[in-house]
C-alpha cells in the first residue's frame, strides 16, 4: 500500500511539474491525460514524455518531419512534436513515433558509441528503433535501446530548452535518464 501511495505522490509531483510550466505560460502537456503506470502499460499508446529531472517534454525539433532531425528536451508548448506512439513488437520492445512526423526515434549512426543522439528517422523495424520501457518504481521510466543496451538521456541534467537527448551507459539512479509518460 506504501507503494501505492508513494507511485501515486511521485505521479503527483511530475503533474506537478507540468502544471508549474502551465503557470508560467506552457501549454499542458496533462491537460487531458494521465500519468501512466509504467507497470501496466499497454501494448501501443500515445504519450508526452516528460524529463523527470527538468520537467520538460521531449520533442522533435522545430516540429520538423525530415529525416535526421534531432529529439530533444523542449518547454512544453502542446504541440503535436511532443506527442508519441508507443506501439510494442512481439518481443516486447517499443517503437517510438512522432505524432507529427511518423518517424520513429532512432540512433545516429546506428548507434556505435557511447552519447550516440537521438534522431527520428522512417521507421524500418531496425533494433536502434526499438525501446525497451523500465520501470524505475517511482512513476518514472528509463528507455533502453535494444541494439546499444544504453539508455536516453538528457545529457549532463540539462535543465535547458532545445539540448537534444542522447543515449549513454545506463546508470542505476540518473534523473537525467528518467522519464514519465502522461498518457494522452
């Protein structure tokens, strides 16, 4: 029951969050949504997903549907560039589309090294699309690509707008590496 309680004052404070950038003149990103159980989720989903450690949405950048634009911590500002389909293969990893674009977040360079970025690229079913989403027990989630074994992050804790997100070793607790889902 603790943990309940606890998951569900976790899940309070990152609406929270989203509702302090409303305040201070961002679109919501939980207006109509909620917090998603990364425990439960369901097999294919739209969310905004939101840095645990800014409280900023994740987006595409400048809303842009080309090839090769790069994934990255924005204010949350309610556009379609912040809203993504999660829809998940048989072997329980995840495809992550854009709402906007209908690519799906990829690793440049087929992600060979460490601090590979984030780019949404066609989706093509190759491992550097595909996410496994952990629960991390405290409302958030780390997304790990199958192909690289490491983690998206918000580099160095950025607390930043437009700092494109990378993948990198994956640490036991790194807020830069925790996101929550706010289902939409």
């Amino acid at each position: 029951m603790r943990t309940k309680l606890m998951a569900r004052g976790i899940a309070a404070a990152a609406l929270g969050l989203a509702m302090a950038a409303v305040g201070a003149g961002a679109a919501s990103p939980a207006s109509a949504a909620t917090v998603a159980h990364p425990a439960v989720l369901p097999g294919a989903f739209h969310a905004v997903v939101i840095s645990r450690n800014s409280g900023k949405c994740i987006n595409v950048a400048n809303g842009s549907t080309a090839n090769g634009a790069w994934i990255q911590q924005y204010h949350c500002d309610g556009t379609a560039a912040a809203e993504f389909l999660f829809l998940q293969n048989g072997e329980g990893f995840y495809e992550i589309q854009n709402q906007l674009s209908h690519k799906c977040a990829d690793l440049e360079k087929f992600g060979t090294s460490n601090n590979a970025r984030l780019q949404q690229f066609d989706c093509n079913g190759s491992q550097t699309q595909q996410w496994n989403v952990q629960d991390q027990g405290n409302g958030s989630v780390k997304l790990r690509n199958r192909y690289a074994g490491s983690c998206a992050e918000v580099p160095y804790g950025s607390q930043g707008d437009s700092v494109t997100l990378d993948a990198s070793t994956c640490f036991a607790s790194l807020p830069g590496q925790e996101f929550y889902l706010f289902l939409n």
